[in-house]
RNA sequence: GGCCCCUUCGACUAGCGGUUAGGUCACCGCCCUUUCAAGGCGGCGGCACGAGUUCGAAUCUCGUAGGGGUCACCA
C-alpha cells in the first residue's frame, strides 16, 4: 500500500508557522516512503473564509519546499482538493449514516442550544449536546426535513463503554465514550464540520497516515466511530505535539509571531525555518542538529518523534538562521540570496567582486538577510551619516586622519598585507594603541564605530573611495562635525528596510 | 470542572535498567583582537515529587503535583 499524507490547513488568514510544521512530517515521511503528499484545503467554514488565504499558504509551501504531490493548483486523481467543491460527497455520506442509523436530523435552534448550556452550567452538568435529538422519530424526522425545516444532521455516539486507538506517538490512547458527544456532522448551510469531511476525505484520498496537531486527538475517538460506520480501514494516527509560546500554551499568533510571510520578510532562510522545526520533536539518531531537508527524509523514522512541549524558540530560529548564512551556504549561493535584497534597497555595483567581499566580509556579523541590507548601507552610499559615536572618535583625529591620507594616496595596490603593513607601520609609529587610530579612520570609513575590520574596509572599498572618504571626513572635521544628516539617515533607513521587506 | 495528553539544565533535546546524565540555544568567563561580530576554550545549570519492582532506576509500575489540550452548526 503505497503511503499517503496530507496537509489541510483552513483559509482563513495568515499562513501559519504550525502549518509548515505539520506540513513539514506530512512532506517528509510521503518522500520517505516513495509515497504521496496531498494538499487540500478545508474551507468549510464560510464565515471565517479569506480569500486571500489559499493563494499565500501555497506560495509559502512552495517557498518551504514542501510541494505537494496533489492539491487544487497541479490537481491530481482524488480531487477536487477544496472541501467546498465535494459537498456532494458529504451529503451524501451524511445520509448514508442516516440510512444506516449511525445519524439524524438535529432540529434544535440555536437558542435551544443555548438554553440546554445553559441550564448544564447551571446544575454543573456535563457540556455539550446531550442528545435529545435521537428521541425525534425517523419519520417525523424526515417529515420535518422535507418540509424544509432547518436542521443539521449529527452522529449517534455510543453512550458507554470505551474506544481505544493508537497513536504513533504516544502509544494506546483510551477514550471513554461517555465523553463522546452527539457531534453535527453536515451543518445548517449545507457544509459538513472538520469531523464529518476529514474521516470522508482521508478515506477517499487513501490518506494512510494522519499527521496532523496533538489538539485533534480529542475529536480522534470520534472519527473513529465514523470511520465504524461506514466500515472503513482506518489510517494511522500520528499526533504531533503542539508548537507552544514561551508561556508553554499552544501557539497563537496574539503571543508570538506565528506568521511565515513574516518569517519570511525577515530574512529567514526557508532551511533553516525548517531544520529549526524539525529539531522541534525529532531528533537525528547522530544528535546532529544541522542537516538538510534532502538528509531529514533520508533519516527520519516515525519512532524518533517525541510527544514533549516544544516552545518556539525565535532566538534559537535566529540562530540556525546565522548558522546556515555563514557556515552552511555557499558565498554564491548566499549572495544570490541577498541580492534581491540590496536591489529593493537601492543598492547598485558594477563589480561582482565588490559585492561578493561585501557579502563575505558581513557574514560573521548577521542573523538575517535583512541584517546585511542595513549593515551594507555604507558601502552604497558614498554620502552615508556619522552616527554619534562615530563623531566623537573623529573630532580628536584630524592629525592621524590627515596623515594616513597622505600614505595611503601614496599605495598603489590596496591588498591586504600591504594596508595591513601600512597601518601597522604607522600606528608604531605614532607610539600610540591601535585602536586611537584605526577607530577613526573606521569612522571615517563607515560612518561608525562597530564595523569589520579595517584592513578589510581599505581592501574592499578601494582606493579611490577611501582617499573621498578620508577627505569627507577630515572637511566634517574642519567644519566642526555639524550633525548635519539626521534626517537624512532615518530617511535612508525607513526607504531601505521597507523595500526590503516588501520583496523579501 | 470532566476527559485526554505531557513532564531530563531557563529553552530544544540525547538517553530506551548499570553513563562522571551527553549535545545545542541562551547566559557567564577566558582566549583571539583595531571596534562589533564570528571562532576557540571553559563555566553555570537538569532527571517535578512520593511509593513500589529490581542487586541496581532518568529509564518499568502506581500515585501526587504541575503544565497543556479539548469539551462549537471553528478548524
């Protein structure tokens, strides 16, 4: 039997962390078992709806890399795959369960439902519906329904004894039946609930394995009476644990950023949002921590989850995010991803090698790929802001500023040895620290005090701009250091980050 | 509240009867050093508690506590 998963999120706004988290096992054990991965969208809720929603949950799936075998854009042999499109089929399986027995027309208002919760609150009483629609006669069931009279139709829940499954995580779970409700299964308009249109899609789509969050493992006794009543095989269930804030309650978006586009905008690496997550709930047997999508469907085995509490860690995110800019891709491979980046900032080089260095030279010191879209600025901007700090190490440098300007015009060739000697020479000379003079001249460079080092600024700016930087510089110094660019440098700021975001 | 799930350093985890309880993030210190990082080295810090089972429990059983989820015509 060949293996079949899915992923069903809900259009109904942002595309969510948990879904790429669910969606990444999904994805995974499919690949591994040479098997299939189906998207389908549960847009069986008309009042939370979002139009937008179907459309960017795709476009971050594809951004993951979690591209799934069949789904309503490729299509596939088990569709349609938006539950909106397969009310027929609910129908008429909800009627299937009335022919049956297993069902029945519900006809209680919304204000009956109220009233029964409330009077069970009031006498501390179990909640939820207590069934009293059972008592209803078939036929006057059916009388009432042909006549038009608003219903919804409910599964008959076993009112003893218990129902057991097994859950791949956690072992035999038991449920007592006594908890299982007279749940609806096809709504007033038409719709069918999660419960009714889950048991019938993953039946019909041959889904095997049921990866899906740890909060579904209450309504799970009752799918399984469902699935009963129609005499079907029954899939695997595999509960993952639920992502948590750092409050260990269940992710949401009101504690934490849940957002991937977010995530995205960020400069977050698809990889490493990825190797992140899988870090969350499973481990590699080796205890290695860093390994590709390619090497988790190589490794994983469905044993190696574990059914903790994972809280979502931004700071650890970032810092796998760093791993992968500066260790784990290629110089060429990242600057392909920066570019769009520096682009959307404005950012313009003729030389390849200029960009590439700059690049090089910023990795050890950013998390993000925004990060070096506001590290880079000074390399683009010949007319770049003295921040505060950096105005205080100039004023009381005129004199080394005036003459490194004087040597370094004299250098022909700006490697590294050779400004490296240079410095050093002078510095000696100057019988003075390193840092009295090269903390202006970065300064003067850069327009800060916290930049790479400076050898590596002469090197990678070149001549020409650092012998217009010094001079800038030194006339900002003659002029008595104004802070003449305020504005300029929040207006730099704001245009850069928020065109980089935009394109992410 | 009923029911269900979970419980190893602050966080993520390894461990599946015998380990000085390992790794990673964070934090702290040292080294490197012209700043900031990165990197290297080191440190802090944990088996929730109580009973059993066993020659021996982080590992097995039960209980307690704590945390979480769920009890919708939402998913």
């Amino acid at each position: 039997m060949t293996v079949v998963t899915r992923i069903a999120p809900s259009p109904t706004g942002d595309p969510h962390v948990g879904t790429a988290y669910v969606g990444l096992f999904n994805y995974v054990l499919a690949q591994k078992a040479g098997g299939r991965f189906i998207f389908r969208l549960e847009d069986t809720d008309r009042n939370r709806y979002n139009p937008d929603s179907e459309a960017r949950i795709v476009s971050m799936l594809r951004w993951l890399g979690l591209t799934p075998d069949e789904g309503p854009e490729m299509g596939g042999d088990r569709g349609p795959y938006r539950q909106s499109e397969r009310l027929d089929l609910y129908r008429q399986h909800a009627e299937m369960l009335l022919a049956s027995g297993h069902a029945y027309r519900s006809f209680e208002t919304t204000e009956d439902l109220e009233a029964m919760a409330r009077e069970q609150k009031w006498h501390g009483r179990p909640q939820g519906y207590d069934g009293r629609g059972r008592s209803v006669p078939r036929e006057e069931q059916e009388r009432r329904a042909s006549a038009g009279e608003a219903h919804v139709i409910r599964l008959r829940t076993p009112d003893d004894g218990e129902t057991t499954f097994k859950d791949s995580v956690r072992g035999t779970i038991r449920w007592p039946n006594s908890e299982l409700r007279d749940t609806v299964l096809l709504k007033r308009d038409g719709y069918p609930t999660y419960h009714l249109a889950v048991v019938v899609d993953d039946h019909l789509m041959g889904v095997t394995h049921v990866i899906r969050a740890e909060e579904w493992i209450s309504s799970t006794a009752l799918h399984i009476h469902l699935y009963r009543a129609f005499d079907w095989d029954l899939p695997l269930f595999v509960h993952l644990p639920l992502l948590r804030n750092p409050d260990k309650s269940k992710i949401s978006k009101r504690k934490m950023n849940t957002s991937l586009e977010s995530y995205r905008d960020q400069g977050i690496l698809p990889e490493a949002l990825l190797n992140y997550l899988a870090t969350l709930g499973w481990s590699m047997p080796d205890g290695r921590e860093f390994f590709s999508l390619k090497e988790l469907v190589d490794t994983f085995i469905l044993e190696r989850l574990s059914a903790g509490e994972p809280v979502f860690d931004i700071k650890k995110l970032r810092h796998f995010n760093a791993k992968y800019l500066r260790e784990i891709l290629s110089l060429d491979e990242l600057a392909d991803r920066v570019e769009p980046h520096f682009r959307a900032a404005g950012y313009s080089w003729d030389d390849e090698d200029y960009f590439l260095d700059i690049i090089d030279v910023l990795r050890p010191r950013t998390e993000t790929l925004n990060d070096f879209t506001e590290q880079a600025r000074y390399f683009f901007d010949n007319d770049f802001p003295y921040q505060e700090e950096a105005r205080k190490r100039l004023s009381s440098a005129q004199k080394y500023l005036e003459d490194l300007e004087r040597q370094l015009s004299m250098l022909e060739f700006y490697d590294y040895d050779s400004v490296e000697d240079l410095l050093r020479e002078y510095v000696q000379s100057q019988a003075v620290g390193m840092g009295k003079v090269l903390q202006p001249l970065r300064a003067a460079l850069t327009g800060r005090t916290q930049a790479p080092g400076v050898s590596d600024l002469l090197t990678i700016l070149g001549k020409q701009r650092v012998l217009q930087r010094i001079g800038r510089a030194l006339n900002a110094i003659n002029a008595g250091l104004p802070d003449d660019h305020p504005q300029k440098e929040k207006e730099t700021s704001d245009k850069g980050e928020r065109r980089a975001g935009a394109t992410g």
